[in-house]
C-alpha cells in the first residue's frame, strides 16, 4: 500500500505513517491531525503544521485523471514537471512535463541543497505542502506557476470519489533491474546447490580438469565452491528483501537444465556462469538509480569477478584476461541464461519505464569527476609503479620459488611470474587511460610519485601486491557511485571488477581465500588516501 514516509517531527519523535485511502482524504477533503497538518478542499496551501520533516520519498496516490505539478524552489526560481496517471509519483524534476503515472518523486533534502520542495499541487487546485518555511513562497508563486506551467492539453481535473486509487502502487524505478539481477542469482544458486549434491567432494578433487594441479589446488575446490554457494544464496536473499522493501515482487527461481554430465564440464558451466554474471552487472549498473543499491550492485560485481578468476584458473584459463571488463546488455545477458531455463520466463519483469528518475550517482556537493578520475589515476600509478619496479627487482626463479608459493605445485608456481606481468600490463594500461580521459575533459592529470613499498623478499612482494588489490577494489567501489559522466562510470565498473580479479588472485597466492565475502566493502576516498599515503614517500 502505498504511503507518506514521515520522519520525526519537531514535536513529535513517532515515525507515522498514512495510507492511501487517508492520504485521498487529505488531499481531498481536509484534515489528518494524527500527520500533523490540516488544510482544506478549497485552499490551495495546506495550513498548520507541515506534514514532512527530511521526508526521502513522497508516494501520492492520483485519483482519476488528474494533473500534478511538483514543484521545486532553487536558486533561480522554480523547478516543475507534471505527472499524468494514478500510481506514485516519482520524477526528479527538470523543468519538463512527464507524461506517465508510474513515478515516485525524491525529496531527500540533500537533493535540493539551494531549495527545498515546496509542494505538491493535485489537478492545479489543491497543495500539499511539506515544508513549514515555504509556505509564503507557495502563496507568493501560485499564480505564477498556474500560469507559466499549465496543465498538459486535454487533461481533466479527476473527481476524488473518496475511494483508494485502483491497483497496486507502481514499485520503485530499480526494482526490474533488481529483478534481472535476481534473476542471475537464482540460476546460479541453484546450479551450485545441485551440482554439489551431484558431484561427491572425491570426484570434484579428482575431475579431469583439475589433473594439472597438485594436493593444494585440488583439495580446495570442493570447500570453494561451497563458498560460491553460499555468496549466491546470500545474494538471492538480500535481492528478495530489497525488492519487497521497494514495493516490487520478486522473481521466483525458475527451473534450469545445466547441461553437465562430468565434473570437468560442471566446472566449465560455472566459469561461464561467473564470467556472464560479471559482464551483466557491469552493463546493469550504469542504469540503477539509487546511489545506495548502486554500492551495493559494486560490492556484488567484484565478489562475481573473484569467484570468475578462481573458475578461470581451475578451467586452465587466464584468471583476468583483460585490463578492462566488458559489459552485456540485459538482452544479452538474459539470451544466455535463456539457454539453461526450461520454465516460463515473463520478460516484462524487466522492462525498464519509459521515463525513470535521473540517477543520483552525483551530488552538488560532491567531488568533480575529474577529481575522482585523479583519485584513481593516483592509485593506478602506485599500482603500476610496484609492479613495474618488483618484477624488474626479482627474477622469475625467485618469484616462482617465494617461500609463499611452497604450498603449491610446481604447475602453479610456473605461472605466477607471467600472471603478475599481466597484472602489470593492466595497471600501466589503466594509468593510460585514465591519463588520456582526464586530459580529454580539460583536466592535468596527477604525475606519478616516490614510493616505498617495504618489501625485502618476494614472499612481502607478494603479500604487498594482495593489499593494494584489494584496497583497489574497495576504492573503485566507493567512489564509482558518485561519477556522473556515464563513459567515464562504465570504464570505472570495467576496471573494478579487473582489480577484484587481481585480488582474488594474489589472496589465493598469499594462502587466503580468493573471495572472503559475499559483498565486498566500499572504502572512502579519504580511508584510500591514507593507505596508499602509507607508500608515498615524494609527490
């Protein structure tokens, strides 16, 4: 059902809530003195107290075909858009008229920091207003906006029967993004969750595909892909809650057909599961709205590329193939998981609105991109500088033979020195790139410092190398959500998930679990800088 989320009032601390029926009522008829607020049919501001305090989201449910004009105090005057329909309104408005009914409007009162919203305006004649300061500015600038924001041609002002407004209210933008992404999470749960009820510990040991690996490697597996497991049930649950707590309905796990008959080949399915799973949220987060599920969709993504470049090394594979990762489309993506689903799909569970709020990746506090793009390019070159110096320091024979790498076989062992060139590759590829972007936007990029690693032995080499992957991995994932230049967001997301790889790696290496969460942990850029400070010795 549908509501006003109210926050703590000035005299009253009780959070409150009123449904839709009450929510017509007020609007319509007058008073709702448990909200706060009274006003009357015939005003067109409300008159007492406000009804909204930091209020996030605003839910108004139009009965009939009603116009509504949201409108927005900010430096320069007003900002306003109409909505048509009867489910929750949701722009972010930008001075344009939207034409659809399927919206939920923000008003988080960090969105509107030169302004506040100042009203909600029912069919031109009713107000709700829910800031105490504006109510003058509402009388001053009624006819104002009457006149210079008419109601879109043809549209009637709707007759409130005083009955709720038919149908479910619309769920929140992200939810068929969420839905895709669950969608993703159910057929890999359920692939791992069957193939190791199918497949004893001993036959995944002792599976073809792992008959180049000593003891180490091959024992590992059995407890690794029980991990695997877990993150994917973990993230069909957390998906689920959230869709739900959005006003959205889940999609179900369906039923698959995997194709397997050997280990080997169960092996071969999930490195294409995971390497597909990484590709689709790289292409889905670009479009998610909300800055606080797109951390999260970031804490996802890398665990994905982890749990890729793990399956990548057991399947003979190079654990992180490119410098950056690619993206699929949802159509893509949803073409090959269509390949393992045998039930029916309803693919318009997925189908995004035609007119979606803006993301809110940036704020008008927030760091420019071009300082965010120096943020990076600072730890890239750190990255860079490490690698380049180490692998020039220490002889392939001395890095195979690290006193780390004695657990594993001599196969293994044989690869490390060619992989962290490959690593190496990547960083100076990411500090090119990065370089030009910068350069492109009209910044000057950061020049690269004096560093001092600590590092004596390859053993401490390596353990360095682990610590600076993954405080890039948490880097990436902190600061991508408030890059708003979309080119310049979806290179980041490709980057993230290549340093998660990396990481996922170089634990393994260092005797630790390649993907130790199911969510990795964003960092600030203020907790990077003091880590990679640790290691700047001259800028």
């Amino acid at each position: 059902m549908a509501n006003f989320d109210l926050l703590e009032s000035d005299d009253d601390s009780r959070e409150t809530s009123v449904d839709r029926r009450t929510v017509m009522k007020a609007l319509g008829v007058g008073a709702v003195a448990s909200a706060g607020f009274a006003g009357t049919a015939s005003a067109h501001e409300a008159i007492g107290k406000p009804a909204f305090y930091g209020t996030e989201k605003l839910s108004v449910c139009v009965s009939g075909n009603s116009g509504v004009l949201m409108a927005r105090e900010t430096e320069d005057g007003y900002d306003v858009g109409f909505v048509v329909g009867p489910n929750e309104l949701e722009p972010y408005p930008d001075g344009k008229p939207r034409y659809s009914g399927n919206y939920t409007l923000s008003v988080a009162d960090d969105d509107v920091p030169d302004g506040q919203i100042i009203g909600v305006q029912i069919a031109g004649t009713r107000w709700v207003n829910p800031n105490e300061v504006a109510q003058d500015a509402l009388a001053a600038e009624r006819e104002q906006l009457d006149s210079t924001h008419p109601r879109p041609e043809g549209l009637s002002v709707g007759q409130d029967d005083g009955l709720p407004c038919e149908g479910p209210p619309a769920a929140a933008p992200d939810v068929p993004l969420l839905n895709y992404a669950l969608t993703l999470e159910h057929l890999e749960y359920a692939f791992y969750r069957d193939g190791l009820m199918a497949f004893s510990d001993d036959e995944l040991m002792n599976a073809d595909a792992l008959s180049g690996f000593g003891a180490t490697i091959r024992t590992a597996v059995p407890g690794y892909l029980a991990t695997v497991r877990d993150h994917e049930k973990a993230h069909v649950d957390a998906l689920t809650a959230t869709i739900e707590s959005l006003g959205g309905d889940p999609v179900a796990e369906g039923s698959y057909e995997f194709g397997y008959t050997t280990a080997s080949e169960f092996f071969a399915v999930a490195q294409a599961l995971e390497n597909t799973g990484v590709a689709a949220y790289a292409g889905a987060a670009p479009q998610i709205v909300d800055n606080g599920l797109l951390t999260v969709a970031a804490g996802i993504h890398s665990v994905e590329a982890r749990h890729a470049s793990f399956l990548n090394v057991v399947n003979g594979d190079q654990p992180f193939p490119d410098a950056v990762d690619e993206a699929k489309s949802i159509d893509e993506v949803l073409g090959i998981a269509g390949g393992f689903v045998t039930s029916e799909v309803d693919p318009s569970v997925y189908e995004l609105r035609e007119y979606r709020p803006v993301h809110d990746r940036k704020r008008p506090d927030d760091t420019s991109d071009l300082d965010v793009l120096n943020y990076a390019l600072t730890l890239e070159h750190l990255e860079n500088a490490f690698y380049r110096d180490g692998i020039a320091e220490f002889s392939d024979s001395e890095l195979r033979d690290a006193d780390v790498l004695h657990q594993f076989d001599d196969g293994l062992r044989d690869l490390v020195p060619g992989y962290l060139r490959t690593v190496g590759d990547h960083e100076a590829a990411h500090v090119s790139a990065i370089s030009d972007t910068i350069e492109a936007l009209g910044g000057t990029p950061v020049e690269e410092a004096t560093y001092d690693f600590g590092y004596e032995t390859p053993s401490e080499f390596f353990g360095v190398a682990k610590a600076l992957e993954n405080t890039g991995v948490a880097a990436y994932a902190g600061a991508a959500p408030t890059v708003a230049n979309d080119d310049v967001f979806n290179a980041a997301i490709g980057i993230h998930s290549v340093e998660a790889r990396h990481a996922g790696f170089l634990n393994k290496l260092n005797g630790d679990s390649p993907f130790p969460d199911a969510v990795d942990e964003p960092k600030t850029m203020s907790e990077v800088g003091s880590i990679a400070a640790q290691f700047i010795v001259e800028e």
